[in-house]
C-alpha cells in the first residue's frame, strides 16, 4: 500500500483548528490564579495536548468517518482526493489517540483524565455507534464542551497540581462551553448539502438556514452576557466593561450576518470569534485578577 505524503497528513490534521483549546487550556492557566514558576513545561505540555494532539486527532477521526460525506461537500480533502490512500487515515486516527493518551500521562490523573474524555467525544462524535454529529444538537455540544471547557478546566487544574478549580472558573468554563455550541454551528454552513445528501442533521439542515443562524447567534450572546453580570456581580466592574464591549462589535457583525448566514458564516468566524475568544481571556484575567479563582493546595 502506497504511503500519504507528510503534506497529507498535516492537512488532514488541520493545524488551523488547534488554536480554540490551546487557547481555552491557556485561559485556564490564566484564571487558576497560580504563578506559572516552575511549571512552565505543564503548560507548554498542556498546550501540546489541547491542539497537536487531542485536537488533532479529533480531526483525524473525523476525517475518516466523513469521508463520504466529504466526496460531495470537500472533494479536495486528503480522503476523498486519494491523497491519503487507503486506510492511511484511520490508522492516524488511532496512532495519535495512542500518541496523545501516553503525552498526557505526565499532566497526573487531571491532565489524563481530561485527555480520556476529551479523546472519547471526539470518536463518538465522528465515528458509528454514536455519531454525535448526525444530531447538531448533541454533536456541537460535544465539541464546545472539548474544545472551551473541558480545556480550560484542565489548565486550571494542572496549574493547582490536581486541584479542583474554583467554581467561579468552573461557571466560566461552563458559559463559554455553551456559547462554543453556537460557534460550531457556524461551521455547519458550509456543508449543507452533503449533510443533507447523507443524512447529517446539523442545525442548518434541521431547522433552515436563516433559523439555525438565530439560534447561532442567541447561543453565542447569552452566555457572555451571563459572564458580564457574574464579573459584576464579583467586583470586577473593569473587566465586565471589556467583555461587554467585546460582545457589543460581536452584535454588531452578527447583524450583517444575519443578513446572508449561509454566504458570511466563514467571514463571521473570522471576525466574530476572534472576539469571543479575546473575551474569554478578559475574564480569565478578571479572576487572576480577583484572587478569588485560585485552587486548593
């Protein structure tokens, strides 16, 4: 059988989709409160983990698992194109789920444990018996949870040497989670109509375009206006003003969204969730800064 070229295998991979929990696993770090001194390499490892490997891997499965799916909607995909022949791409799947398991096996039982989770979403998103995805209700609910919260808490939690985090960083990890669903459902614009051809129900597909770009949008405000009533609420007026400020250009472009959701969802997650994310970190220095977010010993 005829090798993948190492191009192949780094698209397939998808660098550009590691940044969100490499930056949730930061925010994390950020909001435990807990100086960084010597564990300098958990965070660097930690870092690893959330993007290059359990993210990649999510990927991966993906891949191969929607590799019909692919045919119609992204033929020039390493899969569908024959640029990754054979069963080259599951066998990456489960080489870098390996890879990944024995990485975070230095992080102590949070960071393996949060790795089990994460990696265990991610086949049960993609791959039969489950299929998260083929529900968009369920399948993005798993991924806002992997890729915001479940990598935030992680960083929190490593910092504190296994600790559990606070729980105002858990309820900040749980809005941010949720309004990920929203984020998700932006990349299902793009494709309608293989979903629809082999029977994907993502939220565009279930409910009509312009309803399911509502509901994208509703879920993604919400909760950052929760996390802007709960800094209030604990004295961090400041950063509150931030985050509002940050949701305020966020409305602002969900408006011309709204206008053409199926043509602008790929503009809008340029812009729009460049600003959720910004946000995220705000409030993860809204708790440095409260020296409330801080763990046990």
């Amino acid at each position: 059988m005829s090798r993948p070229q190492l191009s192949a295998v780094a698209e397939l991979l998808k660098p550009i989709t590691w940044f969100p929990p490499m930056w949730a696993f930061a925010c994390g770090v950020v909001a435990s409160g807990v100086a960084f001194g010597e564990r300098w390499w958990m965070i660097v490892l930690g870092v690893v983990l959330a993007g290059p490997l359990v993210c990649a891997t999510s990927q991966a499965v993906n891949d191969w698992f929607d590799r019909h799916v692919d045919a119609i909607n992204e033929p020039h995909r390493p899969i569908p194109s024959g640029r990754m022949p054979g069963r080259w791409g599951l066998y990456i799947a489960l080489f870098w789920t390996l890879l990944s398991l024995v990485v975070a096996s230095a992080l102590g039982p949070w960071g393996f444990g949060a790795a089990v989770l994460g990696l265990a979403l991610a086949w049960a998103y993609s791959a039969p018996p489950l299929r998260l995805k083929l529900n968009g209700w369920w399948g993005n609910a798993a991924c806002g949870l992997c890729y915001e919260g479940l990598a935030w808490v992680t960083g929190a939690a490593v910092m504190a040497g296994g600790a559990m985090p606070d729980a105002r960083s858990l309820l900040l990890a749980a809005l941010y989670s949720i309004g990920a669903h929203g984020i998700m459902t932006l990349n299902d614009f793009k494709s309608i109509e293989g979903d629809r051809q082999m029977g994907v129900g993502s939220l565009p597909v279930r409910l009509g375009v312009q309803r399911a770009a509502q509901v994208a949008c509703w879920v993604m405000s919400v909760p950052q206006a929760l996390v802007v009533l709960a800094l209030m609420e604990w004295g961090q007026q400041g950063y509150a003003a931030v985050v509002a400020l940050i949701l305020a250009a966020q409305l602002l472009l969900m408006r011309r969204f709204l206008v053409k959701p199926a043509q602008r969802a790929v503009w809008y997650s340029g812009f729009g969730v460049l600003l959720y994310v910004l946000g995220m970190l705000a409030s993860a220095f809204a708790l440095r800064a409260s020296g409330v977010a801080g763990m046990g010993a």
